[in-house]
C-alpha cells in the first residue's frame, strides 16, 4: 500500500501535509455525529463547521508534535509516509478531537474573569492543557524500526531534495 493514504476515517490534505479525521470517520470510530453534536448557532457556514473543526485539531496535534523538533520536515515525510506511524496518528486525532469536545479549544481561553475582574497567566492557564493526554503518550512511543519517538528533540536525518513534498 502506498502512503498517504485515504480511507473512510482520515484523509490526507496535501496542501498542509497533514492527515485529517473526516465526520464519518469520527461516526464510525467514536459514535459521534458531529453534523447534531456541534452547537451551529450563530457560526456563518454551519455545513463546514465539522470540517473546519477537525482541520484545526490535525493542525493541534502535527503543531505539538512539531514544536521541538529539530527537523519537522523529517516528521512531516514520515508522518505521511511511513505506515506504522498512520494507525497513531489516527489514535492521537481521536482523542485530541475527544479533548476539544469536552474542554474546548484550550489555546481560545483568554484567562479573564469578568465578573470578579482577574486575570490568569495564559502560560499557567492554558499550559500543557492544550493538548490530550493521550497525545502525549503516543508521541513517546518508540517508532518500531526507527529507535526513536515523535517528540525526540536530538538531530534527525534530512528529507531528500527529491523526496520532499513529492507525493505526500
């Protein structure tokens, strides 16, 4: 089978070079009809808002995984690519868009208290939490035949000039 790959639970957007859950996907995996469980009200393009919503949780997760590496153009051709790591990213975007179901974009909370007249360091607020657990977990896993993990912050190889953002 050739990488990236689209089935009825992620497909692949090559213009940011991420995968994306799709509303089905979410249906069949976690039972959740995203179309009747979002709140439409007042949302301009209430058709879109799904889409728009699972976008912004692969760009949560692929930023997280990104943000301490020393090369994510390595982590973005092996996200794409390499076929063990499809089945975590599937797992690390269901439970991210299960965390942002429950809590909420953490990275929207503005740490104001208007009624009392605080105000909350965004740091201390928002922290860690922007992000699942679960997510965390998975990016520590060891990549089977690669030795290290999502979040490794030593040197990665490079992506070949005539590999990068070829087909993927």
């Amino acid at each position: 089978m050739k990488y990236p790959d689209d089935d009825q639970v992620m497909k692949y957007d090559y213009l940011s070079h991420r995968y994306v859950l799709t509303a089905n996907g979410v249906y069949t995996q976690l039972g959740i009809n995203l179309n009747t469980t979002l709140n439409t009200a007042g949302d301009a393009n209430p058709s879109t808002l799904a889409d728009r919503i699972l976008r912004r949780v692969s760009q949560t997760v692929y930023a997280y995984l990104y943000r301490d590496s020393m090369n994510s153009d390595w982590l973005e051709y092996i996200l794409a690519t390499y076929a063990p790591l499809r089945g975590w990213v599937q797992e690390m975007l269901l439970a991210q868009l299960l965390y942002v179901l429950t809590n909420g974009f953490v990275s929207d909370y503005a740490g104001i208290n208007v009624a009392k007249g605080h105000s909350m360091d965004i740091e201390q607020l928002r922290g860690r939490a922007r992000i699942a657990p679960e997510v965390e977990d998975v990016a520590l896993r060891t990549i089977p035949g690669l030795g290290y993990c999502l979040k490794y912050i030593g040197s990665l190889p490079g992506v070949p000039c005539e590999l990068y953002h070829k087909e993927y």
